[in-house]
C-alpha cells in the first residue's frame, strides 16, 4: 500500500511539473497602445422626472444612482480623468424646445476632485425631459482633445423624448468622426423599447448595453467601465481606403477604421519584404437595419492584379459584425546584383453584402475596423508553426508521452497488486 502511495503520489508530481512547464508567453499583438494623454470619462446621468419611481431595491432610482456615483467616484483609479454630465435637470416646465436643451456639464472633465465631485452629484433632483441625443453631442465635445481613450457612460430610465434628433443617429455620427469615442449604455429598469434605443447607442461606436434593476448592479457596472477606461488601448488610425489599388493608401502594422458604403470596394496596400508575412483581418459592424443574408470578403492581390490570397465569411443576420482575414508570406530571393531585395507591394481589397433595410439611410458607410501585422515569416524548419500544429505540437509529443509512460506505470501496479493477492 506504502509502495503504491509512494507512485501514485510520484505520478501526480510528474503530471504537474510537466503541466506548469508548458506556459509561455503569449506573441505580441499588431500595434501598440498609442494614447499618451490620461485616459478620459463622461458620466452622462438622466435626471428627468420619470427618475422619481421607487422600484430599485424599494429606493428611487434618483437615490440608487446617487448612491452608485458616490461608490464609483471613490473608486475612480488616479489616472483616469473623469466629468458628469446632466440631463433633464434643470428645466420642470412643459415647453418641449427648452426641455430638449436641458443638458449640463455638472462636474468637468479633468483630475478628479471626490469632495466636490460628490458635493455636486448630492444637489440633484429628478426635474424634466429626457434629451438623449444633445446630451451625447455636449458630451462628446466634453471629451474633445487628446488622444487618450474616452469613453461615455449613459445612465438613463426612459428612450429620449426629443426626436427628431436621434440619438443613434447622433452615435453614428460620433463615431463617424473617428475620435475613437465609445459610448457604453445603462437602462435602469428599462422598457424593451428603452432596451433597443439605449443598445442602439451602444453598438454604433462599439460599446456596450446593460440592463440594471438593483443599486449593486449600477454600481459594479459603472465601476467596471470606468477602470476599462484606464487599460491601455489601441487607438484605431483613420484611413480612407480608393476604389482601385493604384490611389490606395500605404497601411503600415496597425489597426485602422473606415467606412464602405453598401455595394462598394475599398482597396488599401502594404509593402512586405522577401521573408516576411503579411497578416491581415477586417470586421464590418452593421450599425443600422440591415437585411438578413450578407457576406465580407478580403482579397490580398499583387499590383499587376494576380490574386494571391483571400479570406471570407457569411452571416445570416444573427450578429451585427462580421470578420474574416488571410495571411501571406513573401518567399525569399536574391537579386542578381547582389542589393537587397525591394520589397512587394500588396493589394488589400475589402467587399461586403449588407444591404440596408427598406427606408434605412445608406449614409455613411459601415463602419470598417482592418488591423495589419507585417512579421519575419516562419521557416520550413526553424518555425514550429509549419508542422500545421503551430507551437503546441511539442506540447502534444509530451502528453502523448506522459500518458504511455502513466500507462505502464499503472499496468506494473495492477500486476503486483494482483500478485501479491495470489500469494496472500
């Protein structure tokens, strides 16, 4: 019994060490994070009358997000510069006009004062209209400048009340400008027609959509979205792709974003040296009402028009974003004279089938996201990734390994421990 402990025990040790030797360290993304300035977030909160109802966890939902603020701001990392915006706050009347002008900035964006930050927020009373859409245009210019991350938080218990401004109109539009603005969204015991507008907002410049009925769910979400702020990122590059290769622009290793209108093709190149390989992925979002049934395709295509390569998908309407990519490496050469090699010029080409639903504007174009990685290109032999296993080959050789040695191992303790009950 000792003896088979001892094994069993020695068996396990192997297993372990043999598991903790095969971590190591992940390969570098595309890019680097580019912001260089603090990091920059806009609480926008709605202060409209309907912020009365008692239905959060038998508190107003005024109170619950006070409550949720006065949390939040104590948490709020160091780095991260932080503003609060209002609306509905001000105006209690019942002319519409005025009402939908009801947005104010009720602590600035910049270096986080808690006292006074916290001073502010106690003062507020749930007072008039709900004007989402030029709250999100005030905000917007609230974190105008610097090319940190910037982030817009939207708490708000009712859809806006001052159409014809759209506030997912307006999201596109800000998004549009290529700012790299995201704006996250919070309804507080939100309707369905609340859940789509505020979802809406969120999906049009890639944030996020979450529905709160308790103060401990406002306050962890808000929490979350304000450290998010403060991770490191990649700041997107705008770029206008051509509609031929010829007047297409030079991409280096990065992540882009664009705009491609339906029935359109963007064509971008990158210059890739002889033992080199180009990797590269793009992902359309639909940002409006689309038809069901659509498609992306990337096609790496050299100057002279020879398709190298291309990569494709299809969806059928359950996802708003679409992505697909190739790779290609450049073959080694020598030139004649001796001189280094000059390097390839690769065409990009970027085509997609959404189609806008009946009375959709097709206006911009969808937004476009294109990361480009040029890297050294495997070896046939130095690289592991050419066995088609990538670096997890070796990994499978070991297991393999340890499973026929733990095999024999435990077929010798099954004949001693028979053995040794023939004898007894």
């Amino acid at each position: 019994m000792i003896i088979r402990t001892r094994l069993a025990a020695g068996i396990c040790t192997l297993l372990a060490a043999l598991t903790a030797g095969l971590a190591f360290p992940a390969g570098a993304a595309a890019g680097e994070p580019t912001g260089q300035d603090a990091p920059k977030v806009d609480l926008v909160l709605d202060v409209s009358g309907s912020m009365r109802a008692r239905d959060i966890d038998g508190q107003s939902r005024m109170a619950a997000a006070k409550q949720a603020f006065n949390e939040v701001l104590d948490a709020t990392p160091e780095e991260v510069e932080l503003g609060i915006r209002t609306l509905g706050a001000d105006y209690p009347g019942d002319d519409r006009k005025t009402g939908c002008k009801d947005t104010a900035q009720l602590y600035p964006v910049g270096p986080l004062d808690r006292t006074e930050a916290k001073t502010a927020v106690a003062t507020l009373t749930p007072t008039g209209w709900t004007p989402i859409g030029p709250a999100l245009l005030k905000a917007a210019g609230d974190l105008d400048g610097g090319d940190g991350s910037k982030r817009i938080v939207l708490i708000s218990d009712g859809e806006d009340t001052c159409a014809p401004l759209d506030p997912c109109e307006v999201a596109r539009e800000i998004a549009a400008k290529g700012i790299g603005l995201t704006i996250d969204t919070l309804g507080l015991v939100p309707t369905a027609k609340l859940s789509r507008q505020l979802s809406c907002i969120a999906e049009a410049t890639g944030g996020t959509y979450t529905s709160v009925e308790h103060q401990d769910e406002l306050t962890d979400r808000v929490n979350q979205l304000v450290d998010r702020a403060a991770d490191p990122v990649v700041t997107p590059v705008a770029t206008e792709g051509a509609d031929r290769c010829a007047g297409a622009p030079t991409l280096k290793s990065g992540l882009y974003t664009d705009r491609e209108e339906f029935g359109q093709q963007r064509w971008y190149r990158v210059e890739v040296l002889p033992g080199q390989e180009l990797r590269a992925s793009v992902s359309v979002a639909a940002d409006r009402a689309v038809n069901p049934g659509y498609g992306v395709l990337m096609r790496a295509v050299t100057s002279k028009g020879r398709e190298i390569v291309r990569g494709e998908a299809a969806g059928n309407g359950r996802t708003d974003v679409i992505s697909t990519g190739l790779r290609y490496p450049e073959p080694e050469r020598d030139d004649a004279d001796g001189d280094k090699p000059a390097a390839e010029t690769v065409c990009l080409a970027v085509t997609h089938s959404f189609s806008a639903a009946s009375g959709v504007k097709a206006t911009p174009g969808l937004p476009l996201e294109l990361t480009v990685d040029v890297v050294d290109a495997p070896s046939q032999a130095g690289d592991v990734a050419a066995f088609g296993l990538g670096r997890g080959w070796w990994l499978l050789g070991v297991l393999i390994l340890t499973g026929f040695l733990a095999g024999l191992v435990w077929g010798w303790l099954s004949r001693w421990r028979v053995a040794v009950w023939r004898t007894n």
